[in-house]
C-alpha cells in the first residue's frame, strides 16, 4: 500500500469478499422490520444484576469443610441440606454454611473458590472466625430465608 492510498478494511486485505449492508432506515431499523421503534429518550433501563456467591459448609465447628460457588445461595444451601447438593455434603454431613461473600461477576467467583480450595485448612478456618467467631449457621439469616415457624 503506497501511502497515497486509503487503508483498506480488514476484509478487503484478507480476500474475504464484503458483507452485503442492509439498508437502514432513519428509525435504526430495516425497511421490512415490523418492530416497533422505540426512540432513546423514552428508554428505561432496568439493569437485572447477577448475585454469584462463594460459600463454606461445615459439618459442626472447625469440622469438615466444603467450598462452592452458586448463583442462588438460598436453593444450593437448601440442596446440600436435603442431601442433594453434592456426594461428598451427604456423605460427610456438611450442612451448615458458616461464611459466604457476593460477587457481581461470575469469573471472579469462580476464581475466588479455586483459590480458596488450594488454601490450607488453618487459612480457611481463619476466614470463617475472622467473621463468625462462634460457627452459627448462617442460612437463616441470608436476606429471603423463610424463618421457621415453631
């Protein structure tokens, strides 16, 4: 290419032969679109976020431990207490969610459990007493838990 020349787009220089543009109107639509057009000052966002959560289960106090990720913390807790959550939960009784911490991105979660996974068991058990000294089981208090009625 001299530098006289206009650059080229991406598809004219590999070869690949150009994408055919469908034609827009002024509404932002096709000429054959039936959708109805609604203009930006009328918009309302409603931005649904995504809750994802790192937890522990633990079978009593400094007992077996269990590390998850889930993005509805109420329904897998529920799981793991109807012995359907996992193998090794119903096996070793791990029941009890004794720490737990949001995330708004799924990736970040998923790291988080990863790495809390190779940690060693004195540095898991720190995180929970940093935070809930006396392992109460922390599910009735999540925010949309039906208390138990007596």
């Amino acid at each position: 290419m001299d530098r006289g020349d206009k650059p080229r787009d991406d598809k004219e220089m590999h070869g690949a032969p150009p994408v055919p543009q469908t034609p827009l109107s002024s509404r932002g639509l096709s000429p054959r679109s039936t959708a109805r057009h609604t203009p930006f000052s009328e918009m309302r966002y409603t931005y649904t976020t995504r809750s994802y959560w790192v937890y522990i289960l633990a079978s009593k106090p400094r007992g077996t431990l269990y590390i998850g990720v889930t993005n509805g913390i109420i329904f897998r807790v529920e799981q793991h207490r109807a012995g359907k959550g996992s193998i090794f939960t119903r096996k070793y009784k791990v029941h009890m969610l004794v720490w737990y911490q949001e995330y708004r991105n799924v990736r970040q979660a998923i790291q988080r459990e990863k790495t809390m996974k190779e940690w060693p068991r004195a540095w898991k058990i720190n995180l929970i007493e940093r935070t809930n000294p006396h392992w109460e089981d922390l599910y009735p208090s999540l925010p949309g838990v039906k208390p138990v009625s007596l």
